[in-house]
C-alpha cells in the first residue's frame, strides 16, 4: 500500500508491504510526521484488502476506512468517512489516518470503502 500527502497521489509519505499500528511513532514504515497526513491511498497488493485507521494500537478498533485489491486507490480523502462517522460531513478521513494493517478479503472486517 501507498500514502501521498497531496490528493491524486502527490508528494509520497510511504508505503508498506506489512503494517504499522501507529504512523507517528518512530518504528515502522510509518513514522513521526507521517500520521495524520494523507491525502490520497493506494492498494497495490493481489490478495489482501488494507485497513486504515482513524487511531492506533494493535486492538484495531475505533474508525476505519478499506482499499479492496488490485489497485483499489482513493484519489482525494476530502470525499472520505470513516465508517462510524454518519454525520453529513464529508472529509473525516483526510488528513486523519494513523495506523493500517492488511485484512483477508473474507474476514469481513470492512465495513467502508474508501472511494
Ligand atoms: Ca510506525
């Protein structure tokens, strides 16, 4: 998977073939000034959907957003909830990732699809 900080995939904050539980620690292939910044995400990966998150930790819990496989991307995050945010404002999940791990397609663990 891949992070831009800019909409339509500008400006690379990282990418990662495994997970990283918190973007702004410093481990990971998500560190620092890393959370809370993209703007724009990539799947790149065949077999497993990502899941991002709203917070952190290895609980998994709280808001979160998926891309399915095979080049699943969200060009502009601004159009973009989190899947327990039902109010009508759009936008939440810009600028407000900060953890994502892989998930099998059929755990059912995506509740909302990034667009
Ligand atoms: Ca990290």
């Amino acid at each position: 998977m891949y992070a831009y900080k800019h909409a339509y995939c500008e400006t690379h904050i990282g990418n990662s073939d495994s997970w990283d539980s918190d973007w702004g620690n410093s481990s990971g292939p998500f560190q620092g000034g890393d959370t809370n910044e993209a703007s724009s995400i990539l799947n790149k990966g065949n077999s497993y959907e990502v899941q991002f998150f709203n917070g952190t930790g290895q609980d998994w819990a709280g808001g979160h957003i998926c891309l399915s496989r095979d080049e699943a991307y969200a060009s502009d995050l601004s159009n973009d909830d989190f899947h327990n945010d039902n109010d009508d404002d759009r936008g939440e999940a810009n600028d407000a990732i900060s953890s994502h791990r892989w998930v099998n397609p059929d755990s059912n663990n995506c509740d909302r699809w990034a667009t």
